[in-house]
C-alpha cells in the first residue's frame, strides 16, 4: 500500500492518463482505425477512460491506509470501540462508493437504510462475535449529536463529502431512525423515536 496520500492521488492521476492513452492506442491499433478516426469510434474511448478510472481508483487506494489509521484512531478515541484497520478500510472504501448526492436523497426523504438491508444484516449477524456485538452496541447507544460531531471530525479527516453530509442537521432524523432500526435488526429491540 502506498502509505502516503498525496503519492497515491499523483500515481492516480498518472495512472488514468496513461492508461487512458495506452489503452485507445492499443484498441485503435488491434482494430486498425487510425487515430485521428476516435471521434468516429467513441465508445472505444469512452471505454478506455472508463477502465484507466477504474486502475486509477485502485491505485488510489492503496493510499487509503493513512486514512484508515487515522478513522481508526479517532472511532477509538470518540467511542472506545477497537476495529481493525482493514475493516475500516473496506467501510471507507463502501461510503466512497455511494455518491453524496444519493446521500443526500437518503437524508431528504428519510429513507430507512437498514430495512432495505434486512437479509444482509441478518447473515452478517451470525458471523458477529460478542466483541463486534458489544462495538456495535456502543455505536448505535450513542447519542445522535455525538456521533454527528464524530462524522464531521471523520469529514475534516478523510474529505468524504457523504460524512460531511451526515453531520448536518438534516440529517439527525435519519440517522435516528436507522439505529433504531438497526437495535431491532441486530439486538432485537423495539423502541419507539423520542
């Protein structure tokens, strides 16, 4: 892993640009068009950039291990809840996927995330151990201000737009609705929204 972030981004970027320009040369020269032609074939292109995005996302994260030891640190010091810097990896590396504009659709029309994911959650519940159980009991037990400050501080930490959306206030209602909801999915509990 590339442990430094600002290396990641610029073999990132280098990588799409490469990439992008090695991959329509290559296509162009298997299908022999010539060059000049791409404005002709530009699903060949479009092609080439969409998969140099995708070596350039794996490049970048593989920068991404600063980041997780530092959302770990700050979730051990904010919640005193321990979790292994690859687990964090892979959340971060989820919550990137999700474009902040459906996070915000999610807040707008408070949509309850954990129903949809009910079967999920429910095969996951097996593998859990009491060590994840109790974790995720500190987590879903704590106030919702309190973890909003730990998602703005993850924000300032990590840039991910999606944690700086769900510090906001519009946000409170559903994050209140989806950890009862998720008391009720992984503890089997049921309390009414104060």
């Amino acid at each position: 892993m590339i442990q430094n972030k600002t290396t990641a981004i610029t073999f990132a970027v280098l990588t799409f640009i490469v990439g992008s320009i090695l991959l329509v040369n290559v296509i162009f020269y298997l299908f022999g068009y010539p060059i000049s032609s791409f404005t002709e074939h530009q699903q060949y292109v479009f092609f080439a950039i969409l998969i140099s995005a995708v070596l350039a996302s794996m490049v970048y994260g593989r920068g991404s291990k600063q980041r997780a030891t530092r959302v770990r640190e700050i979730l051990e010091e904010s919640l005193g809840v321990n979790v292994n810097e690859k687990d964090i990896y892979k959340i971060l590396h989820t919550v990137e996927q999700v474009p902040p504009f459906v996070v915000n659709k999610y807040v707008s029309l408070n949509i309850n995330a954990v129903e949809e994911f009910d079967d999920r959650i429910y095969k996951y519940k097996k593998v859990l151990n009491k060590d994840d159980l109790s974790n995720i009991r500190k987590i879903v037990e704590t106030p919702v201000e309190e973890l909003q400050t730990l998602l703005d501080k993850l924000y300032l930490e990590t840039k991910m737009e999606q944690f700086k959306i769900l510090a906001g206030p519009d946000a409170k209602p559903l994050i209140e609705i989806n950890l009862l909801e998720l008391k009720r999915a992984l503890f089997d509990e049921i309390s009414l929204p104060t």
